[in-house]
C-alpha cells in the first residue's frame, strides 16, 4: 500500500507517518511533504490513499481534493483540519488528531 500525506506541520507528518506504520505495517510506503507543489507525478503511481491538511500556506486542501479528483479519480482522499469542517469532494474529512478514525479508514481500504 502507497499513501502520501501532504502537509506544512512537519511534527504531524510524523506523527502520522508512525502511527500509520503501526496500524499497517512496516511494508507501507508512505510519501510526506510540507508542500502539495513538491509532489511529482510520478510520486502519484500505485498510490490508494492521499491525507492532506485543509489549510496549507501555498494551496488549499480544498485545491488538492479537485486537482486530484480530475487526474487521479482512482486515489481515495482524506482532507483534515485542525480547524475547519469541510466535506468538498474528499472521500472522508476527519479534524487532525482523530486517531482512531483514520485508523479506521486505513483498515477498510
């Protein structure tokens, strides 16, 4: 399994990296960056699941969602905030430290 996890708060891209790692294994390839313009489009082959946070200095999660939906339909989304509650066309929003939903959401995949 792929996921990239796209967000500006480096400690929670590490956070969730480890928990991620626990909840699915060592064998998880997970992608991070701080800016959604650092991925390349080649990071995006044989990816199931991208996480983004909702309100990044260079773009919005909301951006992330439609860009995604119209050249990767395929990749579910998770769209999350610390702040705001916001469905868009994400597969799920969960509002950042909900553990136990994202774990969740990983398992059903």
């Amino acid at each position: 399994m792929k996921i990239i996890i796209i967000d500006d708060d480096e400690s929670w891209l590490e956070m969730l990296k480890s928990w991620i790692k626990i909840w699915l294994g060592e064998n998880t390839i997970i992608l991070t960056f701080s800016s959604f313009f650092q991925v390349e489009e080649k990071d995006f082959n044989d990816c199931c699941l991208v996480i983004t946070d909702y309100q990044m200095p260079d773009i919005s999660g909301i951006e992330v969602v439609e860009w995604l939906k119209q050249q990767h339909p395929e990749i579910k989304v998770i769209l999350m905030s610390g702040i705001n509650f916001l469905k868009s066309k994400a597969d799920w929003f969960i509002p950042k430290y909900k553990f136990k939903e994202i774990e969740q959401i990983l398992l059903s995949l």
